[in-house]
DNA sequence: GCAAAAGTGTTTCATCTACACCCATGT
DNA sequence: ACATGGGTGTAGATGAAACACTTTTGC
C-alpha cells in the first residue's frame, strides 16, 4: 500500500444503480429497457437507473428507479453484482450497482420518468447492442436468474397471483432454454406443497381448462425453517 | 425522478474493496483480520481493504489488497456483495465492494502493509465485535461459502496441493458445522471422479497413513463442459 | 499389543426417469 | 365430432442413507 494519501482525492466517484427488470409473458422471458434520449450511447437501449442520491441506501436507490419507471412496489428486488471498470462511463469513475427484480408484468403500467422515453419488454434472446456495459450485466443476471428458479421459489414473482402448471412449466423451459417433462415437472412440484390447490379453473379456453393455484409463501418459509431446500432440476436427460 | 442536477453533485463518494480471506488450518475455518491502529474503530479488528484507485479495476483492487497483506498471488478471489448504507463510515459516502478469497494458510506470510499492523487467523465461530460492518459482511460471506462449496468444487483452494480425503471430510464438516458419514462421504467424492491418486501417503503420523489426493481441475472443466454438475449434499440426514 | 485413524460393501429406501393414453371444453 | 391442451400411473434405474468391522502404522 503506497504512503497515506489526501482521502479527498478518494471522494471522486458517483454509483448508479441499473436493474434488470425481468418480466414472463407469452411464454418468453422479456427485460424492460428504457431508450436513452441524450448522449451517451443516445437512442441506445439501456437497463433503467439512475444515480445513487448522497443519503439514500444501495437498495432503496434500486427500487426508486423501479417505481418510478414501473409504478411498482414491493416486487421482488436483489443485488446483483457490482460492475466497475474505469472505462465504462465517460463522465468520470462510475460504478454501478446492479439489481435484478422479477415482476408480475399484467402490473406494469410505464411512466417515463418525465424524460418521456421509450420504455418497452424486450426478448432476451434477441437483444440489440445496449449501452454502456449492460449487456454484460444482463448476461450475468440470466445466469442469476438460472440459478436461483432451481433452488429457491423465485419463479413465482414472474406469474400471476393464480396460475396453471402448465404456465409454471413454460417459465421454467424458457429460463432454462430446454423442455421439461409434463409428468415428472408437475409431480415435483406438487411434492413439495408448496401449491394451493385454487378450486378454480381458467375460462375462455378452446380445451380443457386448467387448474389454477397459487404459491403459499407461508408454508414455504415453515419448511424452509425446518430444514427443507427447494429445488427442481433440469434433467428431460439428453 | 426529480429535474436534472448538476452531475457533479454525485462525484462525491469513494469506494473500497474489503476481502473475507478464509483459511483452514487445525480442522477450523479461519479468516484473516487486520488490527487497525487508526480511527476510526482504533484498535478493532477488521477485514482488510483499501480504497480503490481511480483508474484501478475492482477485482484489481481487490488482488492487490490481498497481495499486500499475505504475500499471496494468483488465488481465489470472488465478488460477494456491496455494502453502502449512507452511515456506514465516518468520512463521508464511502461504499465498499466486498470480495472473498479462499485461500492455502501453508503459503500464508503476513506483510502488514507498511503500517506494522498485527494481522492474524481468527476462528470464525468466536469473533469479537469488528470494526465498521465487517461482522454483517462476514456473515454473508459464510453464507455464500456454504453455498458455494455445495455446487463448485472450490473447497480444495482452502487445502494444499496433496491432501487426503479425511482433511477433506473436516473442511465440509468445519464449513457446514455438520457432521458427515465416513463412507459415503468418500463414495460421493471419488465417484465424480475428480481427485487423483497420488500413490503417496502421509509421513510421521501415530497410525495407518492415508492416501493423498488432488484435485484435477482439467478433468473438472472437461466434465462441466458436457453438463456435470458438483454437488455435495449435507446429509447424515436429522 | 495397543491406540488411532484409514479404509471398505451391502441392503434399504427414496427419488428420478421414461413413457402413452383418456378427459374436458369450445367451436 | 374434432381439435386442443389438461391431466394421470407405473416400472425400472439410479442415487442416498444407514450401518460395523478389518487394516496399517507408530509407539
């Protein structure tokens, strides 16, 4: 370590926060973007988020920006990882603290921000060049994303409050890009019981109607005490 | 979000890597504390860190830390979470990315950074109060290692280079704070077939010598590649 | 020959995998 | 009546759990 420095010369630097917003519908795994109306990286798509204000906490800053893009609140919201390489920003040293959040898109109601900029869901298999190194962010939040549906209940915060298996089973081939087994997928979940059994059936389909059900987060965190670990695997073999 | 402000207002802050550096020696699990002798919190222990450069990548500043304390290059070294709660240091906003390392005690040669500061191996079960939020740290910090040694085999960063399975056995058990069964503990490990034979034994021990093994991480990368998975499972069931 | 840890096999049980047909509804 | 997805059971394979005795070395 080199001979003690002015700490002033340390106080120099700025933190964003950036969210990968992450949204199931149309059985596709969507993010929302938000394209940038000034420099740089103008009419580039970008992962929302702004800067981090002088007293608000990592955190709060991170759902600031997800209700005031989004509207919402009380979605689920983690930090991700912390991306900072010198050259990422060209205003100066910028490290960004990036979050990853899952949210019911039926409750998605855009508001701009004021800056009246495009806010749409985008695939994540056909991704444009993004701004700054966001791309590079939302590749480590999908492998985040892999990871945690399979040993943590996480999946649900993408699908409505009531919801098919068949739905819950399309969300899980499309993080995973690979197709599951309708049997052995539906009697590992309901194994687990962690499924409310709704009584109700969806309507105004061509066929036989589903079943719907709901996650029970309270029996979740009861087994979760008692030393159950969720889990689901891949498997469908070769 | 309100009006746009003068960007410079948000170049104010600072930031610092602090590294959980684990070790294991005497069938305990360690890390490495630094006393410091300055204020604030004068005279706690803390995990070490610094700030980062302005021009200095995060993982860098986190390599040379670690560098500069123990003499060590070239070892394992991760992202684990940053921390920014607007009250945490005295000085002003300074968020801290924090980094965890396991590194081989063996190679351990303490070089208190110019500054003559003891630096020391404390058992993780019995830490006193440490500086700033360093035990908020640590404790995510053990999390993400039990984890971790679940599903990737980097419990062997923690071993030196021929080790046998019994010293094996004791580093999960240390880590998960669980006791495993002999038999299939060994069973599970050399059926993923990752460990070498090195057709050596241990030397000038009070009974039946074992066998010592490393671990090939080629064939680890080949297996991944094709779809294997590490996992170890906690078991001995209640 | 005794102390101390190394090393090893088998049975039981649970879970995972593969697989094909009937059911309920809308049109 | 037909098209569409919903819904179910079983046999075989695999992996996990439980459990006790013999072996090798130093002293």
């Amino acid at each position: 370590m080199q001979a003690r420095k002015n700490f002033n010369d340390f106080f120099k630097s700025a933190f964003t926060v950036d969210n990968v917003i992450f949204g199931f519908d149309e059985g596709k795994l969507k993010i929302l973007l938000i394209r940038r109306n000034e420099p740089p990286f103008e009419d580039f798509w970008a992962l929302p988020g702004y800067f981090v204000q002088p007293k608000e906490d990592l955190e709060a800053a991170a759902a600031r920006v997800l209700r005031e893009m989004t509207g919402m609140e009380n979605v689920y919201l983690e930090q991700l990882h912390t991306f900072g390489s010198p050259g990422r920003h060209n205003l100066g040293r910028v490290i960004t603290v990036a979050y990853y959040s899952l949210v019911k898109i039926a409750d998605f109601r855009p508001r701009a921000a004021g800056l009246a900029q495009d806010i749409t869901w985008h695939t994540v298999d056909d991704l444009e060049q993004l701004a700054f190194d966001h791309e590079e962010i939302v590749a480590v939040a999908l492998d985040k994303l892999k990871k945690s549906i399979r040993t943590r209940p996480v999946g649900f915060e993408l699908l409505p409050p009531a919801f098919t298996l068949t739905e819950l089973q399309h969300l899980y081939e499309a993080i995973w890009e690979t197709e599951l087994e309708k049997r052995n997928f539906r009697k590992k979940i309901l194994s687990m019981g962690l499924l409310e059994d709704l009584n109700r059936t969806q309507e105004g389909v061509a066929h036989r109607p589903a079943k719907l059900y709901r996650f029970d987060e309270a029996i979740y965190r009861k087994l979760e005490e008692s030393g159950f670990n969720f889990e689901m695997k891949e498997s469908k073999s070769k």
